[in-house]
C-alpha cells in the first residue's frame, strides 16, 4: 500500500514538475527517431524500476514494458497495479536466453549504485536488439557540488559520483558509444547527466 501511495504520489504532478514527464518524453522522441518503424519492435527493460513510474509512463505511450527490481514488493506493485511483465532478481548476478532482446534498456539512477558499473553496463548492452540503445541517467555531481557537497547527488549508498568526462569514460570501457549526451537540472531540483548509447562496433 505504501508503494503504491508513493507511486500515485510521484504520477499525479503536473508536466511542469515531473522529472518522470521529461524523461519518457526524451526516450519516446528519441526513439522515434532512431527507428524507421517503431511499431515493429516497442520493447523495453527498466533494470531497477523501483516504483514503476517510468514504465508505466512508457507503457502509456505504446511500450512493451518489462520491470527489473531485485525487491519482490516492488515487483509485485509493477505487476499487480501496473500491469507489466517484472523480473525479481539482482541484475548482476541474473542469466537471460539469447531470446531476451530490447530496443530499450534503461538504467534510470542505477550505474551510481553498483560497485562495478561498466560489467553492469556491459552486461545490459547484451540486451539490445538490432540497432536498440541503452538510457542512462546519473547524479551529475560535477554540477551539484557547486551548490553542495550534502545534496542528495552524494547520498552514501552511491559507489560513484558522475560526471560528463567520467560517464563517457565508463560507457567506452563497457564498448558502447555515445549518442547523445546532457546535463540538466530536473523539476524536482536534481542535477542529472543522462546519454543514449549504443554497442560500438570494430
């Protein structure tokens, strides 16, 4: 109940105070463009999902969605109030069959995480469908430490603290490249890096 309350919470602001409402936009514009026919092929895998507020906005917007969350109450909210597909497991440590493909993977607020995220990154990118990109949002702490180093960009379950040379750095060393690259400062107040990359080819 109490995730549920939360995920209302966050769903209901309005457009001008959502990060959740720019976030969907950018990957629905992105990939409008990338793809010449999106209707053959509107999946998409969010690896630690949480509440489920982007998937349920994708969905909303024509997606195939699975939710990836090693929480089984999480998954369980996605499944049930949501109705998208889930997968409970720690991402890591997680097997897929060759079957398993997506013209989205998305990692929202997940690489700052991870004790090692260019294996967690290289691991998504096995993912991808033919010509699919990986999402990628990150704290920009190059940005939030010139208002603070108590900000939430430096929150102590974070491993790493991002910025636009280090983001790039991990995408090349996980062999993707990038294809586009931003730095804002959401609705919510949060300074945030986000990229869509793709696996480089020799």
């Amino acid at each position: 109940e109490g995730i549920a309350q939360a995920f209302r919470k966050i769903a209901d602001l309005p457009p001008e105070r959502s990060d959740n409402h720019h976030r969907v936009k950018r990957v629905s514009q992105f990939a409008e463009q990338r793809f010449i026919n999106l209707e053959a092929g509107r999946k998409l895998i969010d690896i630690g999902s949480g509440l489920g507020v982007f998937v349920s906005g994708m969905k909303a917007m024509g997606w195939c969605c699975t939710a990836l969350d090693p929480d089984e109450r999480f998954s369980s909210h996605a499944r049930n109030n949501l109705a998208v597909e889930t997968i409970t497991c720690n991402f890591a440590e997680a097997s897929f069959s060759g079957k398993d493909k997506f013209q989205c993977v998305s990692l929202n607020k997940v690489l700052e995480h991870v004790e090692d995220p260019v294996g967690f990154l290289d691991k998504a990118k096995s993912l991808l469908a033919e010509n699919g990109f990986i999402y990628v949002e990150v704290p920009d702490g190059e940005m939030a430490i010139r208002d603070s180093g108590f900000r939430e960009e430096f929150f102590i379950d974070h491993h790493h603290v991002f910025s636009g040379e280090s983001l790039s750095i991990m995408a090349r060393s996980a062999g993707m490249k990038i294809l586009s690259m931003e730095r804002l400062r959401e609705p919510s107040g949060k300074y945030t890096l986000f990229a869509f990359l793709t696996a480089a080819h020799p």
